[in-house]
C-alpha cells in the first residue's frame, strides 16, 4: 500500500513539474558555459527539431547559433510528420537549415570534420548501437567541436523499473555490431515498462498497442534501447576521450552533458565529473545519481 501511494505521489509530482514547465524556464546553472561554446558556430541536430532549444526551453541555444543542419534517420517519424531533404529544416523563427534524411549511426553523406558542434535532445536512448552513432558523430565535429547530448534520466520516465545499462553492454554491442533493426531488448522492456505512465500516452489495451508498434521499431525508432543515468552518459563520454565541459540534472527528467573533441588526442582529465563526490551528485533531484 505504502509503495502504491509513494507511487502515486511521484507521478502526481511529475504531473506538476511537467505543467510548470510548459510556462517557466527552468534555469541551468552552466548555460554561461553552453553559451560561450556554442554562440555564432555551425553545427547539426540530430533527431530535431528539439523544443528543449527553443527562445523559451530549458536550454534556449537556437537563437544563438550562426546556422544549425539537421539529420533524421526517415521522411516520416512519428515526432515530425512527413519531412523533405533539402532547406527545410526550420529550427528558430526565420533560420532555416539544411535537413539530412540518413540514419544517426551512418553519415556518409556528410564530410568529415564539417561541423563545430552537434546536438542530440533524447536521440541516444532510441539508438541500438550507442558506440557506432557517436563515432559518427565525431567524425563530422572538427577538432575542439562540441557534443551536446540531452538524455531522459531513467528515474522519472516510464523506465524507472529497468536497470541502468552498463558501460560495458554498450560496448559488447558495438564489437558485435549490432544493427538499428534489432530487437534483443524488447523483453525487458515488455517485462518493466511502466506502462501506466503518463508520457506513453497510451490508453486501454495498452500493452498490446506498445507491442505491435515496438515490432516495428525499425520503421519508427520509438523504443528506448538502453537506460540512463547520469553517470553512465558521463561514463559513455569518457570512454571516448572527450573533455567533459558541464553536466546539468533538470526535471523532469533530463541529463544535459556537454563535452569537447580535443585536438591531436590532447590529455583530458574527467575526474571532477567521474568522482563519487563530483557536484552534480548533490545537485541531482535524481535518486540512482547520489
């Protein structure tokens, strides 16, 4: 009984956070620092057009970029309708980028080193190969480019039952070369999900409706293959020998990291972020983060 009403009060609490933020910024402590990386560059969006980057979102950089492309892995995506190739991606107001029709974790058609920095608002999470999507990604960043990533924090989302996901998981599906149409995590998911969630937006029969749209997940990329929290995005960072910048823990649920692409393999020390003491632990409204 006391779980079910603690239950409750979370969700009710969710609830709350969700309308508050539809109408007040929430404040980011280290937006002096995304804003000095990411004021008049060029980069790409993966997976957007994002509200979190709009003029009155938690994180409002469209209006400071010089230009923004971006990327999505079909035509059609049940977050943006039908979209075509070419000048239309409409990120801010009058800015308009180029819009790329390719899949995140293959971007051949962009040059390598083409770009100063490039953003993913909850991307990664959809992704079945982590590891081959970032290298992509880093592939296209000059060298000092940045890498954004917003990432749903497992406690506060509809997969708060699932474990996080180990470093080395994502790893072992690198080496193995697991491809975008897999489906080797459904039953965990089926199995976990909080299918009563508000987010899901399912009503009756809901666990069957999920079902049938998660059997064809490689058509509409809406599950989530991996958990998150913070320290494994931090983690994931490293691994890669990026310079971790500044981590920001907001509610409801999302895990805003940013780093750098060092030049010539320079020495980077992630320590501050990595620490069992590290500053975002204390600040974090999330429980598996203390």
């Amino acid at each position: 009984m006391l779980k079910n009403l603690m239950r409750l009060k979370k969700r009710f609490q969710k609830t709350i956070s969700a309308v508050i933020s539809k109408f007040r910024i929430k404040k980011i402590s280290n937006y002096e620092i995304y804003f000095t990386n990411l004021i008049s560059k060029n980069g790409l969006e993966i997976g957007g057009p994002s509200g979190i980057f709009e003029k009155d979102g938690v994180l409002p950089i469209y209006p400071i970029v010089a230009n923004l492309d971006g990327c999505n892995f079909s035509s059609t995506t049940t977050w943006e309708g039908k979209i075509e190739e070419g000048m239309s991606y409409k990120y801010h107001e009058n800015k308009n980028g180029y819009q790329f029709i390719c899949d995140a974790v293959d971007l051949g058609v962009i040059k390598s080193k083409s770009y100063n920095f490039v953003i993913a608002s909850h991307v990664i999470e959809h992704i079945a190969n982590p590891f081959k999507a970032i290298l992509e990604w880093l592939r296209i960043l000059k060298d000092e480019g940045i890498l954004l990533l917003i990432v749903p924090h497992k406690d506060e989302t509809f997969d708060h039952k699932r474990p996080v996901t180990p470093l080395k998981h994502l790893i072992e599906d690198f080496k193995k070369n697991i491809k975008e149409d897999v489906l080797s995590h459904l039953a965990e998911i089926l199995e976990l999900l909080d299918i009563n969630d508000p987010d899901l937006g399912f009503i009756a029969g809901a666990l069957k409706s999920f079902k049938k749209r998660s059997m064809k997940n490689f058509e509409n990329r809406c599950l989530h293959h991996h958990v998150f929290n913070t320290k494994l995005v931090l983690e994931l960072l490293n691994h890669f020998k990026l310079q971790i910048l500044c981590v920001d823990v907001v509610i409801p649920y999302h895990i805003i990291v940013m780093a750098k692409k060092m030049q010539n393999k320079k020495i980077i020390n992630n320590n501050l972020f990595l620490s069992k003491k590290a500053e975002y632990r204390r600040r974090s409204p999330f429980e598996s983060d203390l």
